[in-house]
C-alpha cells in the first residue's frame, strides 16, 4: 500500500461551456488533497491522457451518446495511469491500467466505479504507453470496429478516410491495407500526406490544403469509392459523396470540421448519391463495442509486432498544457495521436 499522506491532486475542470473554439477561460485549475480509497476501490496515478475531437462534443449541454462533463467537473478523458494503492483484489500496486482517469493528477476509484469505468490491466509488452492510447487503444478499437463492423471492406475496394494522419485514420488505412484494400487518405499537409503514404502504406493522400478534393478523388479513385470513413464532414464528406461506387458503404465516425461551429452544423447535400448507387452511411460510436476490445487488441498488437502497423503519437508534457494542447486537434497542428503526458512512468 502507498501512503497517500501529503500527495495533492492538481485538476482541471470545465470553468464554462464553450461556444466556439474552447479557450483557457473555460477551465479552472483547481487542488485537493489525495484520499486513501475505499474498501474495493484503488487509486491510481495518472500517466498519459488521450486527447480526442471527441472530448470537444463532451463539453456542450446537449443530448448525445454520452452525459455531457458538468460544470465545476474534471474534464473527461481516458488515460494510462499507474495504481499506487489498492483496497481491490483485480488490481495491484504497480498495476498499469487503462481507465476514464479525468484531466487530474490522481484518480480514486470506489468498487462500483472500477466496474462502470471498465478499467483494465494492460500489457506493457504489447506496447508503449502512447500505443496504448493509439493503435491499442480506443482510436484503435474505433478504427477497427469502424472499419470492419460498419465499412465491411471486401479485398479489391477503394477505400478513402479523412483524417487521415490522425490517431483513427492512421489505423483505419493500414487495417484497410492489411485486408487487402486500395487505401486513398486525405489530410491536411504536404508532410501529412508523404508519411501516410511513405510510412503507412497507402496508395495515395490527398492534401486538402494544397487543392481540391474532389480532383484529386477523380484521380485516385477512378472506378469510385467504396468504403468512406469519415472523421471531418463538411464540405469533405460531400465530395466523397459524389464520387460513390454501386453499394459504397460510408461510416461516420466524427466531424472535426463542425465541431467549433457558432452556426448549424453542416449536413450533407450529396445525400441523394445514397439513392442513386444504393449506398448506406452509418453512425458509428465505440463504446457498443467495449466487450469485443481484446479481440481487436490481439490482432492490432500482432501488426504492431510483425511490422505490418505503424503508428505516431504527438505528446505534449504537462497537466497545465491541457488547454492549448486540446486546440491543437481543431487548427491541425498534431501530427499523429495527441498524448498528454502527466507524469514519467
């Protein structure tokens, strides 16, 4: 058992929802003392946090897949952290676990609360920290799951996926490949697409800065597209859609482009390219698939392992980085995962 005595837990919590772009004003740093946690509980020290576009959906008062983080609450966030004390026979001191630490230092969770958050055990030898927070983790598991639950890829399909750099796209197009797929990227940059395709393996990238879109789907994707999965929507995401082969199946994971908006998100305008080549597009959330996740894990530690998956993380160092590090996902200056590390190993 680790004393608890003197250990004070530096926190971040949501000040004030944001509209727009979230600033440092919608945060409050705040200080409290470490308890010794109950009986079946454990506490555990904060390691490296996931920082997800999801999280910015997770700031507004709005009905969605999850409760939104409430006022004065410690933002919501998966971590790697490490147990210092134990009152709970699954999880022993010096246990590395994976769970829904919050955007704090130190993290008590009672019996009930191991069990809700779904806290695990994970194994260092199948990867570093950041992997865990990646590829073996839940960008990992929406990934596959994504892909393979939703996008249903057939050997021989062309298939495209935004964000493509990020910590999803990166495992989508290299599961995509692993399948036997003609993988088409689009990403923000010409050293995003040159590593999607020189390190990751993809057949083409399309950089949305550098020109259009829909020119370069005309070029990379000539017999149309069959499996879309998008992480940005918008304007995007409608010319995917009017580059659609027969049957072309597209899984909406995310819209990054709309998540700051003041105004209406943007839906689709292409939509009746759906009916036209008898396309279906799906919403897809990970959490419905948390009891299948050592599945996906085996696998992706096996590609990890024999070399046939990459992946990068962008890691910022420093629990008072958390705001501006947060931005970095929404003006797409993180180049890989985005990893906050909290503290050493």
């Amino acid at each position: 058992m680790t004393a608890t005595t003197n250990i004070t837990n530096h926190q971040v919590r949501l000040a004030q929802r944001p509209v727009g772009n979230p600033t440092r004003d919608n945060w409050s740093f705040t200080a409290e003392p470490v308890a010794e946690p109950p009986a079946g509980g454990v506490l555990v020290k904060t390691l490296s946090l996931s920082l997800d576009p999801a999280m910015r959906g997770w700031m507004n008062d709005a009905k969605s897949y999850i409760a939104p983080v409430a006022i004065n609450e410690v933002m919501r966030a998966g971590g790697i952290g490490k147990v210092i004390a134990s009152h709970n026979p699954k999880f022993a001191v010096g246990d590395l676990v994976s769970a829904a630490l919050g955007v704090q230092e130190y993290a008590a969770f009672t019996e009930e609360e191991i069990k809700r958050s779904g806290m695990f055990r994970i194994d260092p030898r199948l990867g570093t920290i950041a992997q865990w927070l990646n590829v073996l983790g839940m960008p990992g598991m929406t990934g596959y799951f994504g892909l393979l639950d939703v996008g249903h890829p057939k050997p021989g399909d062309t298939v495209v996926v935004s964000g493509a750099a990020g910590a999803v796209g990166q495992t989508v197009g290299q599961l995509a490949k692993i399948k036997g797929c003609r993988v088409v990227g689009i990403a923000g940059g010409r050293a995003k697409c040159d590593w999607v395709v020189n390190e990751l393996g993809f057949d083409a990238c399309i950089d949305y800065k550098a020109g259009s879109v829909k020119a370069g789907l005309k070029e990379h994707c000539p017999k149309g597209v069959d499996v879309y999965f998008d992480n940005v929507g918008g304007e995007i995401l409608d010319d995917v859609l009017a580059r659609l082969a027969r049957g072309a199946r597209i899984v909406i994971c995310g819209a990054i482009s709309q998540y700051n908006n003041t105004t209406a998100v943007q839906g689709p305008k292409n939509y009746l390219s759906l009916l036209v080549n008898r396309a279906s597009m799906q919403g897809m959330v990970v959490f419905d698939y948390t009891d299948r996740f050592p599945v996906a894990v085996a696998e992706l530690a096996g590609y990890l392992k024999d070399g046939r998956m990459k992946s990068r993380e962008d890691i910022v160092q420093g629990l008072e980085t958390f705001p501006d590090a947060l931005m970095k996902l929404f003006t797409g200056e993180n180049f890989g995962k985005l990893v906050l590390q909290v503290a050493a190993d």
